[in-house]
C-alpha cells in the first residue's frame, strides 16, 4: 500500500452483525474491535466475543478492559489459565 492508513476489510453477515480487519503497509491484519453505523440512528457494533463481558458488566467495563495493556513474565500452569481469562474479557494488550 502507498498509505500509511490501513485498508479496511467489512463483512455484513445475513444477521446484521458487522465482521471487520484492517491491512497495514506490511500486508499483516488487525482485528477492527469497534464498527460504527453511521445513518438517522447511530449504532456501535460490540464483536460477539465481546458480547458476553458487555452482557456481564456493561459496555463501559468491556472499553475500559480493552484500553489495558497487561505484561507478563514466567507464564506457566497457573498462569495460562489467567492470561486465557484476560483475553475472553477483551483486555487490549
């Protein structure tokens, strides 16, 4: 690509439900975690796996879990199962 901007790829599935990835410079793909619908209605889309944590504890705590970068050091028996968790709740990174 001639742009630092990436491509944007969007699906509307026959339910409605938005499925979305972007494409940098380099060829490599990023999920697009948030899809607006821009018309006489504002729609946000929230990605079905997200779903589940919204349905939980709001829309308010899923965007805060996903702006969190969370590090690491010696994951092993214990710790899969931790970082296995934070991902189902969307923490970003």
């Amino acid at each position: 690509m001639d742009t630092d901007f990436p491509g944007i790829i969007a699906i509307m599935l026959p339910d409605g439900r938005i499925m979305a990835r972007a494409v940098n410079r380099d060829g490599n793909f990023t999920e697009v975690t948030s899809v607006s619908v821009v018309g006489p209605d504002m729609n946000e889309e929230i990605p079905e796996y997200k779903m589940r944590t919204a349905q939980t504890f709001g829309k308010g705590t899923t965007e805060k879990l996903s702006s969190l970068s969370i590090g690491f050091v010696g994951v092993s028996g214990t710790g899969i199962p931790v970082v296995e968790q934070l991902h189902r709740l969307s923490v970003g990174e």
